[in-house]
C-alpha cells in the first residue's frame, strides 16, 4: 500500500521546489496567483494534508491557547458556570484550528500556581484568565509578552470580556422590590472578585435609587461563594431584630445555603421569605423550590473571548477594550411577595 504523498510529491507534480510548496502551506503572500493555483490543484489530485505540527513550527506558533482558571480542580469541574465558559472557549478555538491546554490552581489557596505551567515555557500562543480570583500572578506572563485576554474585569489597557453583573443584580433587585419587598437581605462575594462584587452592589443600589428608597447596611453581609458560607450569613441576617423578607445571594451556592438555614429554622420559601441567586446553575435550578437566578450566558463568555484572543493572534486589535455580555433574570418558585405584615 503505498505511503502517503509528501511535500516533495507535490513539489514534483506542481514543477515547483518542494520551498515553494512550503510558502503555500503556510499563506505567504511571495508565491503568485497562478503558481499557488497549480500546487492546491496538485494538493488535491494526491490528497496532501499538511501537518498541523509542521504548519505551526513554520509560522512560529504552537497554534494552541491557554486557559487560566485560578481556582481548585474540584471547585471548577463542579461548577457550572465555569465548565460552560470552558467549553464555549474550547469550541471556538477548535472552529479556529487550534486547541485548549487548561491550567487550574494546582496548589491548594495558592491561585499563583494555575500560571506557573506557562511561565518560562512557551506552550501557547496567547491567554484567556478567567479573573474571578484576582488577577496578582499576571503580570509575569504579560512580562513575557503573551496576548492576553481575561474573562471578568481588569484594570489597565487588557481586553476583557464579562457579564452584565450590574444589570443582572439591578434585575433581581427590582423583581424583589416589585414583589412588595423592602427588607432584602444581601449577600456579598468573595473579595478577590471585587470589580465584579462592586458591579453587582451598583445593580442593587441602582434598583433601591429608581424606586426611590434605600437598602439597609445591617442586612447586608459577606460571603465567599460557597455554601457554607451562605449558611452562616443567614443565621446572622435571621438573627437581626428586623430580618429580611427576601435575601439576595451573589451566586447560587450561597442561595443554596441560605435555603438549607431557612429549612432549618422553620420558614417555608417563598411563603416566609423570599431568595433569589445569581449565575443560575443547574442546581439552583433543580433545588426545592427551584431558585430564582441570573443567567450569565457562561458558553458565549467563553467563545467570545476566544475570538477576541484569536483574532489579537491575527494582528485585529479589538475595537472596544471591554466586551459585555448581556445577562438574563430567570424567575423561579423561590420569589413571591412577602407575608403580610
């Protein structure tokens, strides 16, 4: 069975050096029309593919990007938010001909780890970094000129893409004041995440200014996205001497918490109190009762800051530094006004 035709097979049916194949592989622009034409047209009659290996040693890429996630294997493989954006990176940069080598935090509370697989070691082309836990270890691999994109918020001249936090959070907060709700408890991020935490309270703030009223700095605390911590946070909001009638956790684990307090102590939701969340994960959604959420459209994140990174590779600057994707107020059983006084 004869072995599969090479550079110089086509070298030779083109009339062409095996040089000149070489330039066409690669798109340079040194060849003419008609001397391109006769080798594709050669290409196809033997069925030449050129290797993607050797097609990126020529330009001098490794035609594959980075993803950044700072943040503990379990913790991302479980959420959803996070394994959508991955995903919708991996399908645009697959579309493009290129692959995705992840990096998580691969030390336990160390975030710096999840960038030490690329510093010093040309492995990929160019970035995207997910920001949700800060972004202090980046300034190395920038040092080391890689284009970069992050997924969340940056300050500086780095293209970002990141979700309507502040629309999303004024939706929620509005859908609860339209309910008849005035005591809404809030329940804060992480404070690695604080450009997208401070988005989030401008959206409540906002929602509180248009109806003319203010939210209260008692009922309002700090967690850092987990569970538990949406747990704690609402044993200490239901032990104030005026409670909320609905609480606002920004994310859906610390929703799931407060839930599981509320059970706890007897309330009934929405009949008792009232809880919403935000990023809208699967289960938020499968919870009892399923739980009013923000949509953060995590698989167009991921694709759209592909693209921007991709085309960066290209030489196309983007033309705003700051992309934003729309968010989606997704109303659910877990909200209805509030008992009567």
């Amino acid at each position: 069975m004869p072995g599969q035709p090479t550079m110089r097979d086509v070298a030779a049916r083109a009339g062409v050096s095996h040089q000149t194949v070489s330039r066409v592989v690669n798109g340079e622009p040194s060849v003419t029309e008609p001397v391109r034409q006769r080798v594709v047209a050669a290409m196809a009659t033997l069925g030449y593919r050129p290797s993607a290996g050797g097609r990126a040693m020529a330009r001098g890429r490794t035609e594959v990007v980075g993803l950044v996630v700072p943040h503990d294997p379990g913790f991302t493989f479980a959420n959803d938010h996070l394994m959508r954006l991955i995903g919708g990176a991996e399908q645009e940069v697959a579309a493009r001909g290129y692959g995705l080598l992840l990096s998580t935090r691969q030390a336990a509370g160390d975030a710096a780890s999840a960038y030490h697989r690329f510093d010093r070691r040309r492995l990929v082309d160019g970035l995207l970094v997910e920001g949700g836990a800060g972004l202090r270890s980046l300034s190395g691999l920038l040092a080391q000129g890689y284009p970069t994109v992050v997924i969340g918020y940056a300050e500086g001249d780095l293209p970002m893409v990141h979700p309507d936090d502040e629309g999303g959070a004024y939706a929620v907060t509005q859908h609860l004041l339209a309910l008849g709700h005035r005591r809404i408890g809030v329940i804060d991020g992480a404070a690695e995440n604080r450009l997208a935490m401070a988005a989030r309270l401008r959206g409540v703030e906002r929602a509180f200014a248009d109806a003319r009223l203010a939210p209260s700095a008692e009922l309002m605390v700090r967690g850092d996205f987990t569970v538990e911590s949406g747990y704690t946070a609402a044993g200490l909001l239901f032990d104030r001497p005026e409670p909320p009638t609905a609480v606002f956790a920004f994310n859906d684990g610390m929703a799931l918490g407060v839930l599981r307090r509320l059970r706890e102590r007897g309330h009934a939701v929405p009949r008792d109190v009232s809880v919403a969340g935000f990023d809208d994960t699967s289960a938020g959604a499968l919870s009892e009762p399923p739980l009013t959420s923000v949509a953060l459209q995590s698989v167009d994140l991921g694709r759209r800051a592909a693209q921007i990174l991709l085309d960066l590779l290209d030489g196309q600057q983007p033309a705003d530094r700051r992309t934003v994707i729309a968010s989606r107020l997704m109303v659910r059983t877990s909200t209805a006004p509030p008992p009567p006084p």
